[in-house]
C-alpha cells in the first residue's frame, strides 16, 4: 500500500474532507489564523489602559479563547504541511478545548450585550464591529468549521468534559482575581458588580454551560455527519433497504 493510500486508509470514516491535507484543510486553517492574526493586531493598533495593566489583555477570556484556537490551527496547519498524524491529534486535542470554550465566549458575549454591552465592555473602550466579530464570532464559526469537516468525532464523556470545564473556571476565576488584585478593577465590569456568592454562581454556571456546549457540539457532529452504528447497519448485506 503506497503511503498516500495509507493516510487516506487512516481517515476516520466519518471525517468529510480530508485532513491532514495540503488543499482545503490548510486554507481552511490559514484562513483561520489570519482571522486570529487581526484581532492581535487590533489590540495593539488600538490601545486601551488594559495594554498597560497587570496580565495584559490575556485578562478576558476572550483573548485567552482565541489563543486557544490559534494554537488549535497552528497545528492544523502544521499538520496540514507535514502530514504528521502526531501534529494532527495535537490539534485534535486543542479542538476539545478551544471549540466547546469559544462557543462559550460567543453565547455569553451577544447574550449578555443584548441586555448592557456596558457589563462586558467599559463606555470609555469603543471596539469597531469588524473587530467585535472577529473577537467574538469568528473563532467559534472556524472551529466548528474545522470540527465538522476536518475532524473525527470527539469521544469525550459528559462527566471528563464537566471536569474540564470545571478546571477552567477556576483557573481563570484565580487569575482574575489575582489580576483584580494587581490592577484594582475587573476586565469585565460585570465581575465588579458581582458579589463573590454571585460570581461563584457566574462561573459555576459559565462551566455547565461549556459542558453542555461540549455535549451539544458532540450531537450537531452526529447529525451532520452520522454515527458508526448508523453506517454499520446501512452497510449490512441482509439491510437491503439500506435503512
């Protein structure tokens, strides 16, 4: 068997596109980092008080999201060059936390802006629209993008994703706390208007919701590109109806 038949013979079934690949799936990943690469940009061709404080913009999770995913397609696409299968489980693996965490970001984002974009963003702060959706939409669109056409399906359980979620709360609840206690104000004003029983509320529930998210993604995989038992039946000899 040649090498390239190999790789395609590697390919989960129920992958769409193929990936590692130097077509579709490196300009899909190219795309995305250059996506990333601007939001970057934006924070310094606009500067706020934030550039000057203690941990920099890496204070909102919504930076700290798109760090993720653009570490999520670096291996893509380095995977995508170098056709390893090692790089591509890497970036697999940034995906089960990057894709479920920017979802996340963006339900809670244009949730929470509907009601007072003034909770997330101070007055004195303006972002222009592009960038708002760069920040806050495009990195959940292109990971599920990459999930859907250039992944397998994810095999995580309801109570490791819990876990992981549940880790991430607190981790970053630590260090906004300990950014607070560098800076003497919250990235989010929301955070200040909170009192510390509300806020363990807000990020208890900000990890269910990534759960769920993680849960709901899983099923949407599913629906778009099948399960294994589905294909198994519909390939048995005596199923000829193919049902």
């Amino acid at each position: 068997m040649s090498t390239s038949s190999q790789k395609l013979a590697a390919r989960h079934p129920l992958q769409r596109m193929q990936s590692p690949g130097r077509g579709a799936s490196a300009i899909i990943h190219i795309l995305g980092l250059i996506s990333f690469s601007l939001c970057y940009k934006y924070l310094f061709d606009f500067p706020t008080f934030i550039n000057e404080s203690y941990g920099w913009h890496f204070q909102y999770l919504t930076i700290i999201g798109l760090t993720v995913a653009f570490l999520t397609f670096v291996f893509g696409l380095l995977a995508d060059i170098t056709l390893s299968p090692s790089l591509f489980l890497v970036k697999n693996g940034l995906s089960l936390c990057s894709a479920p965490l920017e979802v996340l970001i963006s339900v809670l984002y244009w949730g929470i802006s509907t009601i007072d974009k003034t909770l997330l963003v101070p007055p004195e702060i303006e972002i222009a629209p592009w960038a708002d959706i760069g920040f806050h939409a495009m990195p959940a669109i292109l990971l599920v993008v990459d999930l859907l056409f250039l992944s397998p399906p994810w095999t995580i359980k309801v109570l490791p994703a819990m876990g992981l979620s549940s880790v991430l709360a607190v981790s970053y609840w630590a260090w906004v706390e300990q950014c607070y206690q560098r800076n003497g104000f919250y990235p989010y004003p929301l955070f200040g208007v909170l009192d510390t029983p509300q806020r363990i509320l807000l990020f208890s529930g900000a990890a269910a919701l990534m759960t769920s998210s993680t849960v709901v993604l899983q099923r949407v995989y599913r629906v778009f590109n099948g399960s294994l038992d589905a294909r198994v039946k519909r390939s048995t000899p005596a199923n000829i109806k193919g049902q």
